[in-house]
C-alpha cells in the first residue's frame, strides 16, 4: 500500500466512523430507540432462562460444578435483566 493509498483509506474510515457515530447519538436520543432496546433486552432474558432450564432439563446427570451451576447463574442473569427492563418499560423510565 503505497502512503496516498493508506491516507485515503484514513480519511474514509475515519469520515464514516464520524457518520454513524452522529447518526448512532440521534438515534439513541429517541423513544423508539428506547422501547427497541427494552424489546431486545427481553429477549435476551428470555433466551437465557429458557436456554438455562433445557440445559439443565438435558443434561441433569452432569455434575453440579461447573457445568449446573453455570446455567444456574444464566437463569439468574436472565431473570435480573428481564425484570430491570420490565420495569423500565412499564414505568417509562
């Protein structure tokens, strides 16, 4: 890569960074960026405590540690996020 060549390709990376990072900052500023992440973060909830249950549902002969007790700690995770953005949602913070 000859030095012109790397500049230009500077430059691009840099003025497209700058770009998405104005229109990422607009967008976050807005209620449907707000309830999008609320949804998405329920669904990651939902995925671990579902994900946690059939795990240990499966394969409930494998010993406590550190497999069991892992997808414990999953399905608590699960359950924290699920109920902060429950929340979050019903009382429109």
């Amino acid at each position: 890569m000859t030095k012109k060549t790397m500049a230009i390709a500077l430059i691009s990376i840099s003025i497209t960074v700058a770009i998405a990072g104005s229109i990422v900052t607009y967008l976050f500023d807005t209620p449907f960026a707000r309830n999008t992440i609320d949804y998405f973060s329920l669904a990651a909830a939902l995925f671990l405590i579902i994900e946690g249950f059939y795990g240990i549902k499966r394969y409930k002969n494998e010993p406590y540690l550190p497999n069991q007790l892992l997808r414990h700690i999953r399905i608590i995770i699960g359950t924290c996020v699920f109920t902060i953005h429950l929340l979050q949602y019903i009382y429109g913070l």
